[in-house]
C-alpha cells in the first residue's frame, strides 16, 4: 500500500471511530434525556392527579360554605319577618307615648306660663298674664 492509501485508511479508521463515538454519546445523552421527560411526566401526573383532587375538595367546601350561607339567608329571612310586626307594635307604642309626652309638656308649659309673673321693664310689679 502506499502512502496515499494508507492516510486515506487512517482517516477512515479515526472517523468511524470519533462517528461512533459521538453516537454513543448522542445516545447516552438521548437516553439520559428521556428517563429526564420520563420522570417528568410522572411529576407532572402526579401534580395534576393531585391538583384535581384539592381542587374536588376545595369544591366540596365552597358547596358547604354555600349551603351554610344559605340556611343563614334563610333564617335571617324569618327572623326579620318575626321581628317586623314586634318593631311596629314597638313603633306604634313609641309613638303614642312622644304624643303623650308632647302633651303634657303643652299643658305644662302653658300652665306654667300662665302662672309666671313677669317684670315689665317700666314696672317694679309682676304682671299675670291670662288668657
């Protein structure tokens, strides 16, 4: 062989040998990569598998918070129609009394008036008013 055909031989010898080299290292790191997204995508279903259920339970509870507010709505609704006719009979009671109370303070006032001696500016005695 000459020297020519013996280059050419060991050129072709290194190249297979760096070709397959970075082969495997392509495959190694083409394997490595996909046990990495392997386990990812379990993560990732787990996650989610996880997600869904806080988010069924989370669900669960608003429905109950829902319902609880609800009944509350309910009761607040029947207390304010059983405390209505107490707040008018209480409004009405309220009222008769402020006449009552009003009355009396114009007839006490009036009374009062009458009976008050009054100084005139130009007299030393109390006058009485009568009406």
């Amino acid at each position: 062989m000459n020297k020519f055909d013996k280059e050419i031989e060991r050129f072709m010898t290194d190249y297979s040998k760096d070709h397959e080299e970075a082969i495997g290292k392509l495959d190694k790191w083409a394997a490595e990569n996909e046990k990495g997204l392997n386990q990812l995508d379990k993560q990732a279903s787990g996650f989610e598998k996880e997600l869904e259920t806080m988010m069924g339970k989370l669900d669960g509870r608003v429905l109950e918070h829902e319902k609880g507010l609800n009944q509350l709505d309910t009761q607040a609704s029947g207390f304010e129609k059983e405390l209505e006719p107490k707040m008018e009979k209480l409004d009405q009671w309220f009222s008769k009394k402020q006449g009552e109370l009003e009355k009396r303070w114009e007839n006490n006032y009036f009374l009062n008036f009458r009976s008050c001696p009054v100084l005139l500016s130009s007299q030393k005695q109390p006058v009485k008013h009568s009406l």
